[in-house]
C-alpha cells in the first residue's frame, strides 16, 4: 500500500518536529536546568524541545494509524520547497539579524518565506513584511527593551 500526499506531509513534518525537539534537547544540554519554580537558563530549552518531539512522535504515529487502502496510483511527490524554505528561515533570520538588525532580518525572511508558496508574488508579502518589522520592532525594543539594534 502505497502512502497518500497528505501521509507523506504528515510523516516528514512529523520527522521535522522530532529533529526539531531533539536539536533544542541537544543544544540546550550544558545548561543548568533548575526546577519549575526557579528555571535555569536550560530548562525552557529542554521543556519546549520534549514538548515539540512529543507532538512530532504523535503526529507520525496518528499519520501511521489513520492510513487506509487507496485503489488508484498516487504519483505525487513530496514537494520540498515548502519545507525547506520554511525550515530555513529561522536561520536565515539568525545570520541576518546581526548585521542588518531587526527590521530587515523580518523583511527579508518574511520575503523569503513566501517563497515556500507557488503562487505569483502579490503586494500583500511586503506589506505583510513591513508591518510585521514595524510590530517586532514596538515589541521588542519599546515595550520588552531588548537590547536589540532596529537598523544596521
């Protein structure tokens, strides 16, 4: 029996948010963890990376459970632009947000990320891009005063 599509879509983002979890658990392994009412600088990391794994383990089994017989031939393939591009911009955010701060890391990865969608680059990206900048940008340095630079 052959895996549909969506099976394929559920059991590779299954296997992202396991490597996922597993990276945050692996990263975040040196620091002191500490308890639930004195958190250590390790113990958001842990939570959050067996939180993630946990969801990918369930979604994969659900995904394994739920197959079912289909009679025609599927030839679909897994479309990876979606997952790659998607995946990729956090750390494209990551090596952006040095050198060129705050509001342009947003733009760019934002930019980058619609990427993942085949459909025509309408208006409605940048103008997502600039107000979702200018929004961090109030968050992050008006209200939450992270020493963050907003320009390069």
């Amino acid at each position: 029996m052959k895996a549909t599509d969506a099976e394929r879509r559920d059991l590779a983002g299954a296997a992202l948010l396991v490597v996922v979890g597993a990276c945050a658990i692996w990263f975040g392994r040196g620091l002191r963890y500490g308890t639930s009412a004195d958190m250590g600088p390790g113990y958001f990391p842990a939570m959050l990376g067996a939180i993630v794994c946990a969801v990918g383990i369930l979604l994969g089994l659900a995904t394994l459970l739920r197959r079912r017989a289909n009679e025609e031939e599927i030839s679909a393939r897994l479309n990876w632009r979606p997952l790659v591009v998607i995946a990729g911009s956090p750390f494209l955010f990551g090596f952006l947000i040095g050198p060129l701060g705050l509001f342009f890391s947003i733009v760019i990865v934002v930019l980058v990320a619609r990427l993942a969608e085949k459909r025509r680059f309408t208006w409605e990206a940048p103008a997502t891009a600039l107000v979702l900048a200018a929004l961090c940008c109030l968050l992050f340095i008006v209200v939450l005063e992270l020493p963050l630079s907003v320009w390069p």
